[in-house]
C-alpha cells in the first residue's frame, strides 16, 4: 500500500499536468486563423524564425511570431498554394516581417514597407511603414480625429473622445437610446403598413 504523501503528490501532479493540458487547448484555440491556414509551421531558417528566436518574449505557434499577448509580428506563408491571403489577412496587420509566396504580393505594396525583396520561390516584406506618418495629406483625417495605421496600405481616423459622426463633426456621446428608438418606430411603422396593405388585399379578394 502506497504512502499517504506519495498519493496526495500523485494526485496534484495529474492536476498540475491537466491544468497545463487545458491552458494548452485555449491557447491552441485562441491561436489566429491566418496561422494556421496553411499546413505545417515556420521553417527554422527563415527570417521569421530567426526573428522570433532573436527577440526576447517571442514564440513561434503554426506559420506566426507572437508576442505574449497573442499579437502577430510575423507570418511566414511561403510554400503555400495561395494566390491571395485570403479573409483572416486582417489579423496579421501588426506584422513586422511577412514572408509569403512567388505568385502573393506584399499588401499595399512598396508604399506600406520599407523593404520588399523577392526570390525564385518566395517575397519577404520586412519593416511595415505608418501610413500616418508617410501620407503627404495632413488634412487626411479631421480635426476632432486622429490617424490610427490599420495594417499594411490601411489606415484609419478615429474620432477624439466627446466627438462622433460623420468626419467627427457631431459633439457630445452617441445617443444608443435615440438610435434604437428611431429605428424601432421605423421598423414598427413599415411592419404596421405593410400589414395594413396585405390586410386591404385580402378583404378585396
């Protein structure tokens, strides 16, 4: 019959090794889709990985370079079947070197990074440009907004707290209640008229 102690650290020991098992599962979940859409991971030699590998607090998960926070900072698609990378490209726009196929440019092109080189077998976009600071239109946001870069060619104006609206001309919070409203007496108006209408054709027929 085995120690008393010796169950109690069995016993802790298939929890500790359960607790890690789950913490693996949610983060494998929580693992972006641009990720893993394409079969196998980051080859050792590519300057993802040595990216990665050189940079304190990095990881390699599936085709990505993450930081802790779940945050691409680089991708590396090449030896894919691709023509284009598809629908989840969006979360990779915080990526800082991006390797993809021969046939895939580089989003937004030469004006969204400082330097693109290609190969026989692939592209290598390295060093994303802030748009916000490269575009030579100051008036591209309004005054009550402010240039945010949203990935590779993309940026976005985002308006100052107190202001909303079109080119963030509206002051004051966004009234929610006065927006449903106005849309529910909508909806209920067209839903009361179209109901009197079919109601006035079936009395006719």
């Amino acid at each position: 019959m085995a120690p008393r102690g010796r169950s109690s650290i069995t016993i802790l020991v298939r929890w500790a090794v359960a607790l890690l098992l789950a913490l693996g599962v949610e983060r494998a979940l929580a693992l972006p889709e641009i990720c893993t859409q394409c079969p196998g991971s980051v080859q050792n030699l590519s300057k993802v990985a040595l990216y990665c590998k050189t940079t304190r607090e990095l990881m390699l998960h599936a085709r990505c370079c993450l930081n802790q926070n779940g945050t691409i900072l680089g991708l590396d698609l090449q030896n894919c079947s691709l023509e284009d990378p598809g629908p989840d490209f969006h979360q990779a726009h915080t990526t800082i070197i991006m390797i993809l196929p021969q046939d895939v440019n580089c989003p937004g092109g030469i004006n969204a990074w400082n330097t693109i080189t290609s190969y026989i077998d692939n592209q290598i976009c390295q060093g994303q440009k802030n748009l916000c600071n490269n575009t030579g239109n100051p008036e591209m946001c309004p005054e009550n907004g402010s240039c945010v870069p949203d990935g590779p060619g993309f940026l976005q104006c985002v308006c100052a707290d107190g202001f909303h609206g079109y080119k963030c001309m509206r002051q004051g919070s966004f009234s929610l209640l006065m927006f449903f409203g106005i849309l529910g007496s909508t909806t209920l108006s067209i839903s009361i008229l179209l109901w009197g209408t079919q109601r006035r054709k079936a009395k006719t027929s």
